[in-house]
C-alpha cells in the first residue's frame, strides 16, 4: 500500500506551509474492527488530511482527540469499546462489537523530527522491515511515547531510542516479526518503569509487472493504482508504450524480448501479468518468466492456448518444471463470471491480493471464524 508513502509526504507539505498534523495509527485490535493494526491516517488542525481507519465510525471524534495532541503537542493513546450492546445507542453507535486501540503522535512544523525520518527509511525500503513504535510508559521512565526503531532485512536498525538496553531486546523481536508477518504489541520491563511497544512489519507496495499495452491493460491499471501498488508495463512496440498512453502506471519500459534479462529486475515478491496478443512475443515473455524468481505469472486467454504456447516451447528445447509450471495461472484470475475488460481487471486483482495474503478465495459469509486470521 502506498497510504504511508501519502502521508508522509503530505506531513512534508504540511510542514512546509508551517503547520502542524498529527498521525494516528492503529495498534491494537480486539474482535471486528474496519481497519487492523498498522492502519493510519493524517489530521491537521482542518481535519483529516489522508488515509483512514473505519468507514468513517470513528474519525469525528478521533479528530477532537487529534486537536488536543495537536494543542499540547503530547502523544496520546485512545481507545474505543463497541463490544457492548448498549454503545450503539449511547456510545459512537460504530456497532463493530470490537476494540480498538490507537496511537495518536504529533509532528512539529518543522522538519526536525527524528520520527518521520524513520518513517521515511522504511516506506523506501524495497523490502519488509520491521519497525517499532513506543506506544505507552511508566511514569518513571524516560523513553518518550512515539520513539521507533527500524529493523531492515539484513540487519541494519535506525532507532531513536534512548535506553541502550531495551532498544537491544526490542530489536531481537523485531528480527523474528518478519518470520510472521503479524504485528502486536510487546511490554518490556525496565529498571525505569515498563513500556508497551508496538512491533509491526512495514512492507513494500506490491509489485506488478504487465506484459502488453492494449486496451484492456488501462482498467488493470486503474484499478491497481488505486489499490497502491507498483505497477511498470513492459511492451516492444514504441507507438503503446507510452507514459501518456498509461498515465497510471508507475513505469512504462519499452523492451524487446531479448532485454528483459538485462533490463528487468525480478524477484521473488513480484507478479507478473501477461496481457500480450501476440503468440511469439508471448511465448519468449513465458519463457523469460518461467526462469525469473516471479511469483506469479498470470496469462491471459484460455487454456487451449496454454497448451500451445507450452508445445511452443518444448519444439525449442525448454520444457518448464513442475515448480515453474506452479507459478503459471492461465485463465487468469478468480472465476467470478468476468467478462468486460472492467470485470477481467477486478477478477485479475482479486486472485493477486489472495495470494498476497496467502488465502485461498471464497464467500466470507461461509469463513469459519475471523475474517482476518
């Protein structure tokens, strides 16, 4: 997602005109909630400015609290309890039936905040990090509410705490988080007081390379624009692929075939999407797939002509393994009736986000339990 990316820079903004904002994020969840922990949104003294956190449930008065974090320039730690029935008719009436904790933490007006240049090595970072956030302390201690630490994939850490000691045990959780995936929060005692942490993983947008630049690609685009991710169209013919022909697209490369090894960089978090028309091309495009780390490749067109493109390829001399093979998804995308290029585009996202998330599709109505576990 790119509602970090958003909100940073619209805090640069803000302070550039000298004004004041602060963030809210979302920390700790207990039964349904709108949005999960690592959720967050941007408010000024105007209201809010970027992101949100419910289906607009909780923003008036989490706003009200955010002008007081705004006046006294204090982090704050709120909290809302929709669990009881009687909160529908005498409480904020949001009817979740959930609890929700959250992180309110201001910024100056001024670009002097050692915090926001956390948050800004971590939304660069091209791969997930792990960062921490000081969310609540003793009486007694020193740190302060909103201090962080960033852990990178490699090792490398950023932090802006003051204690030695804990930021050490802070940082051996935030090397196992990525292992999960799933954020929480962690109180660690100290010779000071305790403090509460939230430890959360910071991922990078997803990655989707299209391979084609007809018509049906722009619905995609949008689509996938407006879901935040990293979307670069690759095409050889110089008359498609074009930045004013794909506005949305965060990339256009205009490559033959025989560059994508040298000019294509792949990994194992990355998609693909073949959308081509053209036999040939498609083949060498499969083939290049086939022996790059992707993730996943997406073709286009029914399984006839899978087949013949595999024929295709195995005449040449390649025949793919069955690992590669698994990584093919031809039709493309979930079976929801699809048939406008509109509805192959939602169809498309919908069976990348359920493997982003590692879920295998189906009715929520039918899921056992929660329907975020």
């Amino acid at each position: 997602m790119k509602e970090l990316s958003k909100i940073i820079a619209r805090i640069q903004e803000l302070q550039a005109h000298g004004e004041t904002c602060a963030m809210a994020t979302v920390v700790h969840v207990r039964g349904s909630a709108y949005r999960r922990p690592g959720a967050r949104m941007l408010f000024s003294q105007r209201g809010r400015e970027v992101g949100f956190i419910s289906a607009a449930c909780l923003e008036s008065d989490l706003f009200e609290k955010a002008k007081n974090v705004l006046s006294t320039r204090r982090p704050a730690l709120v909290s809302y309890d929709t669990t009881a029935p009687e909160d529908i008719i005498f409480g904020i009436g949001q009817g979740c039936g959930g609890f929700v904790e959250i992180l309110i933490e201001p910024f100056p007006s001024k670009h002097d905040s050692h915090e926001l240049a956390v948050l800004q090595s971590a939304d660069q970072s091209k791969d997930p990090c792990a960062l921490a956030t000081v969310m609540k302390i003793d009486a007694r201690s020193s740190e302060k509410v909103g201090a962080k630490i960033l852990w990178f994939t490699g090792g490398k850490t950023i932090s802006t705490l003051t204690d030695t000691d804990l930021s050490t045990r802070i940082t051996s959780d935030l090397r196992q988080v990525l292992d999960t995936g799933k954020s929480f929060i962690k109180k660690y005692e100290t010779s000071e007081g305790s403090v509460d942490v939230f430890i959360e993983v910071i991922r990078p947008p997803v990655p989707l390379m299209i391979f084609g630049s007809g018509p049906d690609v722009k619905p995609l685009l949008r689509l996938t624009s407006q879901l935040g991710w990293t979307t670069t169209v690759v095409d050889h013919r110089s008359a498609y692929a074009t930045t004013q022909e794909f506005p949305e697209a965060d990339e256009v490369r205009l490559l033959s075939p025989d560059q994508y090894e040298q000019d294509l960089h792949l990994t194992p978090d990355s998609y693909a999407v073949m959308m081509i028309h053209q036999f040939e091309t498609e083949a060498k495009v499969l083939q290049f797939l086939f022996q790059s780390p992707v993730r996943y490749i997406g073709l286009l067109g029914p399984k006839s002509k899978r087949d013949l493109l595999l024929e295709h390829l195995a005449s040449g001399g390649f025949s793919p393994t069955g690992e590669q093979l698994g990584k093919l998804y031809n039709p493309v995308g979930l079976d929801i009736g699809a048939e406008t290029a509109e509805e192959v585009a939602v169809s498309i996202a919908a069976e990348i986000q359920s493997i982003v998330k590692g879920r295998r599709p189906g009715f929520l109505k039918d899921r056992k339990g929660s329907i975020h576990s």
